[in-house]
C-alpha cells in the first residue's frame, strides 16, 4: 500500500468541498481534494447553484435590505427544534460567517450576482423575505477550465442555456411576453458570449465552475476516480483516510486533518431502506449517482453520531420516458393543474416548498394510497407552460409513457388508464374548478403565498396558481416522493467537527453539506437552504483546520 501526505484531505468535489479545500488552500496549506467519480461538483453541479445566504455584501449592493437580527428571527419561527442538529450557536455560527465567506470568495476573484426577487419559502412568517437572500455565481465563461471543462458534472438532459434561478419561473411561461422576453434576454446572453467564444456557464455550473478554477489556479490538487474506502485513527484522531486509487490502495495522511464532504445516501438503497420513510427507491434519486453514504458510514465506524437520518431535500418528482426521475416544480404549482391520490382526492397545497410537498406525500400515504401521487393537467396547462423539457403545444407519443403524460379526451378516461377512483376524481375536479373560478383554494390556500405565487401565471385571473382542469385533452404523470438529496447525516459542532456518540469533537475529523446533519432540522428556509449552509460550513471548518495547526 502506498502513502501521500498533506495537509488538508477533502472528500468530495462539490460545493462545501471545494469550499473548504480553496479556504484552507488560500492559508498556504497543502490540500487534496478526492472525488469517488470521474465528474467534479456532485449535486452541486446539477443544482440551481443558488446560496442562501442572509445579510450578505452581494445582496446588500443590489439595495436588499437585511440584518443579522431579522434572519434570525426568520429561523426562529421556521427551523424546528432537532436537538443538536439545530443547536442556537450552529444557526448562529452560519449567519456570522456567512456574509464572510461571500466577502472572502468575492475577494478571491469569484463573481456573484444577486437573484434578487426569488422570495423566501416562508415569507409571510416574522423575519422572512418577500425579494429574498439568495445569491448564485454570475456568468463564467468555461473556457477557462481548459481540460477540465470536460470533467464537470452536467444535469443530464439539460440544455445548455444560460439562465440565472431568479429567471426560471419565468421561462415556464413560454407563450407569454414575460417568457418571451425572458427566452429574447437568455438566447441574447447566450450568443453574446458565443461571438466573443466563450462557453457561459451559469447556475449550478458557474457554482463548481468557478470554485473549481480557483482551486485549480492556487494549487489544489485534485484526484478523480478515487473513492474513500476507510479513516484511518490513531489515538483517537483522524490522521487521514484510505483511497482507492487506480485500483490501488492508497492511505493518504492529512496533518491538519480529513474534511468529509461527499454528499448524503440518496443512491443507496441499503441506508435509504434502513433510514428514509417507506416505501422508497433509489429510481427517485435526482441527486448525484455517487451519493451512496460512503463518508456518514465510514465515520459511523469510528463512533460518529448521526441525526435527521429520516429526512430529505426531497420533493415530488416524474418518471421520464427514457427512465430519468425529473423534479417538477413550476409544473405543479401553474394553474390549470393538481395532483391526487389514488382516491382521487387532493392533499395539499401543490404550489408549496418542495421539501413541504415531499412531507405531505408521505404524510398522507400513512392514511390514503399516495405513492405515486397524479399531477392531472388539461389542454389549457399544455398548451401554455413548459412541462420537463418538453415545450408547449404538441405533446407526440415518444414524449408519453404509462407514467409521463397519460392522455385522455375524458376524465373518466383518465382515470382508468391510471388506475385512480372515477367517481373521487370527478368529484374533486368539480370542487377544484369551482374554487378556481373563484380565485381561492379554501382547502390548501393555493396561492395565498408570495412564494407559491414565483412560481405562477399572472395573466391567469382571479388566482396566478389556480385555474379550472376544463378542456380535453386531460393528461396525467405519476409523481413519487423523490430527493436531491438525503440531509441527515454526521452531526456536528459550530466549527464542522464531526462529535462522537459519547458527545466530544473527534479530532482531526469534519464534516460539511449534506454529509452533515442540517442545521436547519429538515425545513427549507429559503431557495439555495442547501447549498448555503454546505459551503459556509465547508469554510467554517477549514478555518478551524488552519487554527488548529498554527498552535501544533
């Protein structure tokens, strides 16, 4: 077995990893960053690439107004208590070093841009934010990656547009001036940078983009195809870990010590069998397929404590014709739609936080047969908005399969090709159109929320969310509770050290993003509650690294 020494031994390659390696790296500290896969940036690359960050300098500067004291009477009301997962001094610990690392990355040449407008997921509650406190990575022009433009993880099926998340709702609406105009700016934004030969890169690309260049450009080393397979302890602290590399493998020892950042266990059926809700399937996985727990379970055998081990970024998602699980979001929460159990009947607010509907899929199976679910939508729904990828207007057979765009002239029809109760699904539809004409959902409030409402169609009268299910044909996709990831995981203190099941800090062992326990106990704050959090922990942890060896 062959050996390597460092500094700072990261474990992953999204964005918390990256984070904490270009942290410890701008200290002069060698660092080695392992990737398990032969693509860098994990689900972060695949993401919408938004932070939510609150009171940060980026904000700030586009006249967003912000404090300390109002983000964290927002948590204060919407963060449930979790024990220590959701410790006061951890919330407090990301609302101090937050608005430092977006100083700290923006010093260091990464470009943000406020997506300003994009609301808060509770903005109603005390503290919470109508124009919002998420921020993303401006336009990167990939180029710059060289070689390594060809090793960034991609959503597959994606299209290569340049868009900003504070635009997307808009580009739902496709046949509207809003869409249009929307469509006009992205397809000029994108030619702009192809005449200058630039590749532009935007949300969750910009995101690993640019944290991977400036890794790259201060000297981080990067090993791909080199999955963790132990920690290695010696008397009682981590010292580094056993890679396999080339087949091979290789112990690698970290002076300062191990930073675990590979993602959660969403592509494990094992730990997703032993932890999350049933009934559950790897199929409905979105995020990264190397997300499989390898970091929670190698640190769980060295005694780490574990929590929110139940729970998940999760959201309703469809299954594509080709087999992909695709996250429906703007498609669920536009008028002239509503999802169903196989009674036929509705069971919640479809324009709410995905993790909120993710909750209530599974909620409701406990009392009603809910897995899947049916987004059941009319002509009026096609014919208007974007659904998946697919554009308005004609919806062709390759685009339909038994569980994705099942169509019917008749409701009656619909039902029994999808096998949901005739006579509940026409009784729900009737009560549906009735408070969609009248502009109120008195059953779930659809629509009364500045948030369900981003995602909306304001042409559509009394009620932007709300619209009756009419005109044939009607068309129905299955819906399952599906993640972007799992959220529970190691837990940790207020400097990212990971504790061990008898309470005290392991030495020489931390943990960030979804490897990690949510400080937020399983509720989504705002857009971005994911990847804030990952990379102000990724940094917090690599400060206390460069601590810790300035007094060895």
């Amino acid at each position: 077995m062959s050996e390597f020494s460092t500094d700072v031994l990261v474990v992953g390659s999204g964005a918390a990893a990256l984070v904490g390696a270009l942290t410890a790296r701008s200290a002069g500290l060698e660092v080695l960053v392992a990737e398990k896969t032969d693509l860098v940036g994990g689900s972060s690359a695949m993401s919408g690439g938004g932070l939510w960050i609150p009171n940060n300098p980026v904000s700030r500067q586009a006249g967003l107004e912000d404090s300390f004291e109002e983000a964290w009477k927002y948590l204060s009301n919407v963060v449930p208590e979790a024990g220590e997962a959701t410790a006061p001094e951890k919330l407090r610990a990301f609302l101090i070093n937050g608005p430092e690392l977006v100083q700290f990355l923006q010093d260091m040449g990464f470009k943000w841009r406020a997506s300003a407008g994009y609301p808060d997921y509770y903005p109603e509650k005390p503290g919470g934010s109508v124009k919002g406190r998420c921020i993303e990575g401006a336009v990167f022009n990939g180029r710059k990656l060289g070689e390594w433009r060809k090793r960034l993880r991609q959503y597959p099926g994606a299209p290569p547009l340049p868009i900003h998340t504070n635009e997307a709702s808009k580009l739902y609406l496709t046949r509207s001036w809003a869409g249009i105009s929307t469509l006009l700016r992205i397809g000029a934004r994108l030619i702009g940078h192809s005449l200058l030969g630039r590749v532009p890169l935007t949300i969750g690309a910009s995101l690993i983009g640019q944290l991977l260049y400036l890794c790259l450009k201060r000297g981080v080393q990067i090993w791909l195809k080199s999955p963790l397979k132990e920690l290695v302890e010696e008397g009682g602290r981590v010292v580094g870990a056993v890679l396999i590399r080339e087949t091979r493998e290789v112990t690698v020892r970290a002076r300062g010590g191990v930073l675990l950042a590979a993602g959660g266990f969403e592509h494990s059926q094992e730990m997703r069998e032993a932890y999350l809700p049933r009934p559950t399937s790897t199929e409905w996985a979105v995020g990264a397929p190397g997300n499989t727990g390898d970091a929670i379970r190698a640190a769980m055998e060295l005694g780490a404590k574990v929590a929110l081990m139940d729970k998940a970024w999760g959201g309703p998602i469809a299954i594509t014709p080709d087999g992909r699980p695709s996250f429906i979001l703007a498609e669920r929460s536009l008028p002239f739609g509503m999802i169903v159990d196989l009674n036929g009947e509705r069971f919640m607010n479809e324009s709410a936080s995905y993790v909120d509907c993710w909750q209530s899929i599974y909620k409701h199976n406990r009392e009603a047969p809910a897995i899947p679910s049916w987004l059941i939508i009319d002509q009026k729904h096609r014919s208007r908005y974007l659904f998946g990828m697919l554009m308005p207007g004609r919806t062709p057979e390759r685009a339909t399969s038994p569980r994705y765009l099942v169509r019917a002239h008749t409701l009656e029809e619909l039902a029994d090709k999808i096998g949901v109760e005739k006579e509940g699904l026409l009784r729900t539809v009737k009560r549906f159109n009735e408070m969609a004409r009248a502009g109120r959902d008195e059953d779930f409030h659809r629509g009364e929320s500045a948030y369900d409402r981003f995602y909306s169609d304001p042409s559509v009268k009394p009620n932007p969310n709300l619209g009756p299910i009419d005109k044939p044909p009607y068309y129905a996709t299955a819906i399952y509770p599906g993640e972007l990831g799992t959220l529970g995981g190691l837990l940790t203190d207020e400097h990212g050290r990971v504790l061990h099941r008898d309470g005290h800090p392991i030495a020489g062992l931390y943990a960030a993003g979804n490897t990690s326990a949510s400080i937020f106990g399983g509720t989504y704050p705002g857009p971005g509650s994911t990847l804030g959090p990952a990379c102000v922990y990724g940094y917090i942890a690599a400060k206390h690294i460069i601590e810790t060896l300035k007094k060895q």
